[in-house]
C-alpha cells in the first residue's frame, strides 16, 4: 500500500492537537471505510514519528540514597577527675549491652591452618609467650603477624 504524505503529515497534526482516536473519527478523517487502510496509516505514523507515536520510554526514578546509620558513641565519665573515656559494645543482647572500655586495635590478617585469620596484635602484646590463643601459642602468632605487616 501507499501512503499519501500529505495525508500522513495531515493525521499527525490531527492527532497532536487533540483529534479523537475513535477508529470512526479516524476513518472520516482519512475519508474511508476500509480499518486496513487505516491500521496502514497507524503504523506508518508510529514508524515515521516515534518520538510522538512510539511508545512511551518510562523515565528513570531517582534512587534515592539510604540515610546515613549513625552509630550510637558511648562515654564514661569520671566523677572525680572529670575525664572521659570512650566505651565499646562488647556484647548485646535483646535486653542487656555489655560496654568495655575502647581500646586501640592493630588488626592483622594472617593465614592460619589454610583460613585467613584477623588477630588483634596489641591483644597478644598483653598475652606472655608461653599462653595460646586460638590454639596456637602467642609466640608464634606474633611472629606470623609481624611478617604479615611487613
């Protein structure tokens, strides 16, 4: 089938200032009775003008980023001295938190019988050499972790 241009161009315009899109109205408008000749035009219209025909491109919503989770600082304040000193949840239950006071961490990953292992280095200076800690003594897991960070 052919398309008569000037008609195409004349079935934009109707249809972008607001003509019906009654298949009745529409095949007046294209002065025929035949639905294939209009179906034809329909499609060709989609085909030739899809930024107004085709179909609709759903925009993107913005995500929306999650609120920054703030977590809660603890503080024990002596009544004497007045100094303070920060605190860290050792352990929480549903209705118990256990506070200990914070303490500096040098945390090393090592590798331990084929795992790798995060030992806390300041932990084991406390320890004496001859103690074992994760089964292992601390002697040697010094060792492991002075190489680790070197």
């Amino acid at each position: 089938m052919d398309t008569n241009k000037k008609k195409l161009a004349d079935l934009r315009d109707y249809f972008l200032n607001g003509g019906s899109t009654e298949a009745d109205d529409i095949l007046t408008f294209l002065e025929t009775e035949d639905e294939e000749i209009m179906q034809f035009y329909i499609a060709v219209m989609k085909k030739t003008y899809p930024d107004d025909f085709g179909p609709k491109k759903k925009k993107a919503k913005p995500v929306a980023e999650p609120d920054p989770v703030i977590e809660p600082r603890y503080f024990l304040k002596d009544a004497l001295t007045g100094l303070v000193t920060e605190l860290e949840v050792s352990k929480q239950t549903v209705d118990k938190i256990t506070l200990v006071v914070k303490e500096p961490k040098e945390l090393v990953n090592i590798l331990l019988r084929g795992e790798i292992t995060t030992i806390d280095l300041y932990q084991l200076n406390k320890l004496s050499d001859n103690a074992e800690h994760l089964g292992v003594p601390v002697a040697k897991l010094k060792q492991l972790a002075e190489l680790a960070k070197a």
